[in-house]
C-alpha cells in the first residue's frame, strides 16, 4: 500500500496537464488525460483496497511530509487507509470513473472542454485527500478544495448569468458551513492539543466531558460544517440551483461525492459526537425535516435535473437520520447504494435532455418509452432504487434499515421522539414514490412535445448499464464486505435487541406498505386522474401550495430579507467610509491649488509683476504685523 499516494497524484497530473493544455488539446486527447487520470486512480485505489483486505484489515498510514510546524502543532501531508477511507475512496474512484466515462460523451462539442475535464480532476483529487487525510486540517484543505471546484463547475456555463450567481450561492452557503468547521477545528485544537483524527476519536470518550457546553459546542460546530456541504437545513438553499452546471457535475459532486462529506465527517468523528447527545438528536431531526420539506418541493418541480437534486437531499436527510440515531453502518450503506443510484438517475437525464435537443422542463418531453427502452429501463431502475421498491432495488435495503434503526433507538434510548422521526421518514417515503413515478409517468408516457434526437455511443451506454446492476437487489451481495470493512475501522454496528427484532420488522414491513400505497398513489393521480390533478392545481388552493412547495417553503426568500438585504445595505453604507472620506481632502486641496495657480499662468508680464508687488506688499504687512506683537 506504499502506492496509495498515486490515488490522488494521478488526478492531479491530470488536472496539470488539462489546465496546462486548455483550448491547445484536441477533444480526444483531453477526453484520454481526463478519464484515464481517474481511471488509473480507481485502478490503484482497487489493488490497495484488496491489498488493505489480504493484510487483515490492518489501518495503514502514509506519511509523505510535514506540511507546517507551529508550535505543537505539526500536521502532516499523511494518508491513513482504514475501512471507512477504503468506503470512501471506493466509491469516489469508481463512481467518479463512470461519471467520467459518460462525461466524455455528453461534453462533447463544448467549448473549453479540456477546461471542463481540469475541474473534474481537480475535484477528484480534492475529495480524496478529503476522504484519506489523517489529520482533519488535511481534511479541511480537501474540503475547501471541493467547494472550490463546485463553484468552477456549477458555473461552467458561466455566459450565462444565471449560472454565475447559481455557482456564487453555493460557494456562499457552503462557505458559511466551512467557517462552523473551522471554530469546531479550533475547540478539538483546544481540547486535545492535536487534529490527528484517530487520536481525538480515541481520546474523546476521556477528553471530553459528557453534556457539558463546550462538548454541545464543538459537536454543533462539526455539524454545522457537514450541514453544509450536504445541504441539510438550513444550509441547503444551494443544491437545487446547483443544477445549473452540466449533468455529469450534477452526477459527480451533487449525488455522488460532495454532498456526503458530511455524512462521513459525522460518521469519522462519532465518538465527538456521541458525547453530546443532545446534538446527536438535533442531527436526526435536521435530517428529518429537510427529507420532508424537500419531499414536498420535488413535487411540484418540473426540471428534470431539479427534481432529482431535491430527492438526493431528501436521501442524505436520511443518512443524517441515521447519524444521530447511532446507526452509522445503515447510513453509510445507504450513501453507497445512493451513489449508485442517483448517479444512475443523473446521468440517464443527462442522456435525457440530450435527447431532446438540452430540454430540461418533463412536460416538453414525452414518449420516451416508445423511442429508447434502455433509457427507460435504466430510469426505472434508478427510481425504483429511490423509491425503496422491496427486494428489487438497492434502495430498499439500505433505507429500510435505516427506517427500523431509527424505530429501534425510540425504544432502546427510551426517547419518543425518535418514534417521531420514524413517521416523518416513512411519510418522506410516501412523498419520494409519488414524485418518481410523476417523473417517470411524464418523460416516457406522457405527450411528445419535443421531436427525439437518437443517441448512442459505448461511453454513453456503458456507465449506466454498470449503475444500473449495482442499483438492482443484486448489489445486496456488496452489504457484507462493507459491513466487514467498517467493523474493522471500529465503526460502531447498530444491534437491534431479540426483543425488539419482531418490532423492527414490524417497522419495515410498514414502510414498505406506505412506499408502495405512495406508489398507488402516483399511478392514480398522474396516469388516471391527472385532469383533475392539473385542475385542483389550477385553483386558488392548489396554485397557493404549488407555490410553496416549488419554492421549497420559501427559505431563499426568508434569507433574502434576513440576511442578504441586510448585508447589501450594510455594503453600501460602509462603501462610503467616512475615514476614507477624511484622505480624500488631501488631494482635493492639492487639486484645488493646482488648479487656482494654473489658471494664473497667462503669459501677461504686466499680470506677473502686478502679482509679485501684491505678494511684497503682503509679505511686509505680515513682517510689520508680527514686530508689532512681539513687542
């Protein structure tokens, strides 16, 4: 494993020499630097990851330099391999080397497109020493690396101003998260005199002290900073207009990678957080309310792309869920299952829109089913995964146990309140198959409004074939390695007692029952009765709620008047610095002078000799003045 360091070099080189070679490159060959960075980086992240298993699971760090030495402290350029980094890494190679392939395809045409595959490295790179870092001021630097690439490439499309202020407001947001991580980096510096990982996790039980305020605060703080990445409330007015950037960014870092950084934070630094568990309940109703309201706003949106981004923050609501009810295992396997596929969803609308010449609105598609099956299929896949069809679909399983786990904590800990949270994740189940099957129903059943381009291509059709498998009930075989693997990194295990197990079931089967009668519900509504769907939306009620929901119960609107106003006339004011203001004396009466002493130069000799008299005359007056007072 003394190789592991190529995981994230390969990507670099990558990002080097598409960056060096921008608009110089031919397609084929950035296409080439660009898919094959990743490639190799997933190929050597495979050989450590068995290389990882054959050596008994053993963790593994590689040191390659100190990167700065202030005091005591001294974090290092350092690569530690345990189970969750091998998770991780993983699935950020693998997926990422999917998206990549299919990039090739779906960018093609586009100007800047070596630019294009340069974010793309860049941001592989980045999330890796997110993932590997041993020490979490490595960490944030992959974090900060992340969100810049997020900004790059949601505002790819940058022509267009829109996107522009899409690519600000996320690196805003998200921004406002990474300063509540940095005050939690500077409270574990306090606590612990150190920002190496697997020393805080070990010591925290010791360090810190159950409950008492700066444990609730520093645990907040770590929340908050994952909040924001993954788009929790309420921090997550981003991810929607995130949608702004090509399909495959959407793919990447929206589904797949980024947005789950604050899924394995939480997950890396449990023991923190466990020592606090008032925050740990605060996280799984965070992660309840966000799942419900975005449920309710993908309801009613109509851009393919959009409808997805709300169902993926929908999903991370449930792995923060999970988080704070202890099952961290049943939350990191449902990030896995979800980046396959909610990969498989993105990319199949990115196929999507190109079939319909870049049109993103599902009302001006249709009849998809009768013009490409495999799209179809893949689709189907894919929103069966997320809407937890039983047996069939990944999905099912790993939302499910998140579902009874949850149900099992109310018990257990004793708390009804995650009883609670159980409803409201069963109710966000009802929500998730009634906008799928909309979804579904529209693009490939409904109306052809706009004519159909053909598609076709290896790189095209390859990756989604490969997510669409990993998104059946077969990738059910992938539970035991992963379960294995987080053993072996000591993440905890969520045990359901023998006497709650028939409750636990009890549970699931629940919430199969509720996902399928959602599932009724959308072919009722929207393959039998949607005129009169399309006329209770056309009352003074049903446009009102519509309204709500499309705009996510209005939260950018709130922060509109709370903090962006606010902040734009504090600007204003302050641009008019009155100290500023004072300097500006200074040159004006040198301008004033100037000017006064230029419009004397005339030319005249008899003007000139009159001004020197006028100036002896009150030279002596002055002279004669202060012998007088002397005196």
């Amino acid at each position: 494993m003394s190789f592991l360091y190529l995981t994230v070099l390969f990507p670099l080189i990558g990002f080097v020499l598409l960056a060096a070679g921008r608009n110089k490159l031919p397609e084929n060959v950035a296409a080439i630097i660009g898919v094959g960075a990743v490639g190799l980086s997933a190929l050597v992240a495979l050989i450590a990851g068995l290389d990882f298993v054959n050596n008994g699971k053993v963790t593994y760090v590689q040191h390659l330099w100190t990167w700065f030495n202030v005091g005591n402290l001294s974090p290092g350029i350092s690569l530690h391999l345990d189970g969750l980094s091998l998770l991780m890494m993983g699935m950020v190679t693998g997926v990422g080397f999917l998206i990549h392939i299919f990039a090739s395809w779906y960018m093609r045409g586009e100007e800047d497109f070596a630019r294009f595959f340069s974010y793309f490295n860049l941001f592989v790179a980045s999330m890796l020493l997110l993932v590997l870092g041993d020490n979490l001021a490595l960490l944030f630097l992959g974090w900060e690396g992340v969100g810049l690439c997020s900004y790059l490439l949601i505002g790819y499309y940058y022509q267009n101003p829109a996107n522009g202020f899409a690519a600000i407001k996320a690196f805003t947001v998200t921004r406002v998260g990474d300063v509540f991580l940095l005050i939690a980096l500077f409270l574990i510096y306090q606590q612990f005199g150190t920002l190496n990982i697997a020393e805080v996790v070990a010591a925290a039980p010791t360090v810190m002290t159950q409950s008492s305020s700066l444990t609730i605060w520093t645990a907040l703080m770590l929340f908050l900073g994952a909040a924001g990445k993954s788009a929790q409330i309420p921090l997550q007015t981003w991810l929607a207009d995130a949608m702004a950037g090509p399909t495959p960014v959407s793919a990447l870092i929206h589904a797949a990678t980024m947005v789950t950084a604050g899924v394995y934070l939480c997950c890396r630094m449990y023991t923190v957080f466990e020592m606090a568990p008032e925050v740990m309940m605060f996280i799984s109703i965070t992660g309840a309310v966000t799942l419900l309201v975005a449920g309710f706003a993908a309801l009613v949106q109509t851009d393919i792309k959009r409808i997805l981004a709300y169902s993926t923050m929908s999903q991370l609501g449930y792995m923060f869920m999970a988080v704070g009810a202890e099952a961290y295992q049943a939350g990191l396997f449902h990030m896995l299952t979800h980046a396959f596929f909610k990969a498989l969803l993105f990319l199949s609308s990115g196929a999507v829109i190109l079939a319909y010449h870049h049109e993103q609105n599902i009302f001006k598609m249709g009849g998809l089913f009768y013009k490409n099956k495999f799209l179809f299929a893949c689709f189907a896949i894919g929103g069966g995964a997320l809407a937890a069809i039983p047996f069939l679909t990944i999905g099912f399983f790993s939302k499910d146990a998140i579902l009874a786990a949850v149900w099992t904590q109310s018990h257990i800990a004793g708390i009804p309140l995650y009883n609670t949270l159980y409803w409201v994740g069963v109710a966000g189940a009802f929500l998730t198959s009634i906008y799928t099957f909309r979804l579904i129903w529209v693009v490939f059943f409904g109306k052809e409004n706009t004519p159909y381009h053909e598609i076709k291509g290896a790189t095209y059709w390859f990756p989604l074939a490969v997510l669409a498998v990993l998104s059946t009930g077969l990738a059910i075989v992938l539970k035991a390695p992963v379960m294995s693997i987080l053993n072996a990194a000591k993440i905890p295990a969520f045990e359901i007692p023998p006497a709650l197990e028939a409750g636990a079931h009890g549970a699931e089967y629940v919430a199969i029952g509720v996902a399928l009668a959602g599932l009724a519900v959308g072919v009722v509504l929207f393959a039998f009765a949607y005129n009169a769907v399309k006329g209770f939306a056309q009352t003074s009620l049903g446009a009102g709620l519509a309204n709500i929901c499309r705009n996510a119960l209005g939260f950018d609107a709130l922060y509109d008047i709370v903090f962006v106003k606010p902040y734009l006339l504090i600007a204003k004011l302050l641009g008019r610095d009155p100290v500023d203001g004072m300097w500006l004396v200074l040159p004006a009466l040198v301008k004033g002078g100037h000017s006064f002493t230029s419009s004397r130069q005339t030319g005249s000799l008899r003007e000139y000799a009159s001004s020197m008299a006028l100036g002896v005359v009150v030279l002596l007056m002055i002279l004669i003045v202060i012998q007088v007072v002397g005196k």
